[in-house]
C-alpha cells in the first residue's frame, strides 16, 4: 500500500497464524503478535525490552522516536498498565494505518505524533521521561540529524533522572557507526553501555547495537541485566566500563554540521 515515504505491507507468515510483519519500503520494520501483545519477536526489541524491565516498577512515561508498526509501546504498555507513553513517526500514513491494522492502546496510553523526531523531541517537557528509544530509519541508517551529541543532549534533557536511553543502530563490519554512536552517547551520559549479539560485536556479519545512556550508575551494570540479556531466545552480551571503552576505542563524537 502506498505511504508518504513508500510503501508499506502487512506479511503473515504460515507457521506463526497470530504474527505479523509490517514492511516498509520492502523492509522488515516491525512484528506483531496479535494475541501477546508482549511478545517481541525483533532481537534488538527483546534487548531493548530487558533493559527497560530494569527501571522501577510501576507505570512508565516513554517516547518512541520512530514508531512503524509501535511493537515495543504496545508491550510496553501490556507489561506497565498505565503507562504514558507518545510515538512519533515521520509518515502521516503509516501513523494512520498502523491504528486502523493494529490493536494499538489508544491515547493517552498511547499518542502516535506525526512529525521529524528531532522536532518533536525539542517541544517535550524537561525531566518528564523514563524512557526515550530512538528506533528511526531513512533507508538502512539512522538519519544523521538524529545520532549527534547536541540531540542526545535533547535526549539527556527530556529524560527524569534514573531514566534511559535506548538508541537501536544497525551496522556491518567494523562496526564504526556503532563505535561512534558509543562515544556520541558516552560523551553525554554518565553511564553508557552497548548490547548485541556476540558475532555482531565480533564484527562477523550485519545488524543490530542496542547502545544506552542513563545517569543512574546501577541501572546497565551488574549481573542481574547481563543474565537476562544472556537468557534471551537469542542470547545477546553487554559491553560497559572497560568493555565499552576498548569497542569504542578512538571513535568520533558525532556533531551537528554547522549551517
């Protein structure tokens, strides 16, 4: 189906009667169970999912930049009733159908914000999120505009203290973009941690680094997040510390390009 960006289709798979997959421009973007709305089929979502599992418990204020088809809000939402939660999304069509195809929470638990992440990041409240995923693509990548240190001082600046950032970067050998997005988001948070599976960060083939950012000192380390990331279907690793700096090595700070 035409899209403001494209084209966007909905898959079902014959060994999965209740998944389905929302492609965009031909891309996988997002899967959903329709019944388990907690079921995350994505690796990266999964991670992510584990991360967010360690903020307090309770209800949560979040911001998706970058929506598609809203998996991880709707199990966001599914796992923390009363959640508030607003994801933005540059496509005003998509924003439309994913509604109209999908058992989305309606608002407020969920607003669905049409818009350049980056704009509507800068009109949020200072301290008024537990947690900010960036997960927006243009194409492969990450739209430059939106991986520099002055937006994820816009981040750092929406968050609450003890809050997260989650910021999903695909890459392929050797993973400079995910090193330097690690030094973009060190150079702003206190505390700062990469998570992948292990061959990703071997650098032996494509795909997903979830990189973090948080100013509370115990929410990425200890043992207790690196066994829930180890237990996942697909098991994934956390790179933190010492770790973090050898993979980021002398990787640059990314910059916002003066006009």
């Amino acid at each position: 189906m035409p899209i403001a960006t494209g084209t966007a289709e909905v898959q079902r798979e014959r060994d999965d009667p209740d998944g389905v997959t929302l492609l965009v421009n031909g891309v996988p973007s997002s899967h959903l169970d329709l019944v388990d709305p907690t079921r995350l089929e994505f690796e990266y979502m999964q991670q992510m999912a584990a991360v967010a599992a360690r903020l307090p418990a309770g209800p949560l204020a979040a911001v998706h930049l970058g929506a598609a088809g809203c998996a991880l809000a709707r199990a966001l939402d599914a796992a923390r009733p009363g959640s508030r939660q607003l994801a933005v999304d540059v496509d005003p069509v998509l924003a439309e159908l994913v509604r109209r195809w999908f058992d989305l929470p309606r608002s407020p638990a969920l607003r669905i914000r049409v818009g350049d992440a980056r704009e509507a990041l800068a009109t949020l409240p200072d301290g008024g999120a537990d947690l900010v995923v960036r997960d927006a693509f243009a194409g492969d990548g990450t739209p430059p505009h939106l991986a520099t240190r002055e937006f994820t001082a816009e981040v750092a600046r929406v968050l609450r203290r003890g809050g997260v950032y989650l910021a999903n970067c695909a890459d392929r050998p050797p993973l400079a973009l995910a090193r330097s997005e690690g030094a973009t988001i060190a150079s702003v948070f206190l505390h700062c941690a990469l998570v992948a599976e292990p061959a990703v960060l071997r650098g032996r083939r494509y795909g997903n680094v979830v990189v973090a950012g948080t100013d509370d000192p115990d929410l990425l380390g200890g043992a207790a997040l690196a066994r829930a990331l180890r237990t996942l279907p697909v098991p994934a690793r956390i790179l933190v510390d010492e770790e973090l700096a050898e993979f980021v090595g002398r990787a640059p700070v990314r910059y916002d390009v003066p006009s």
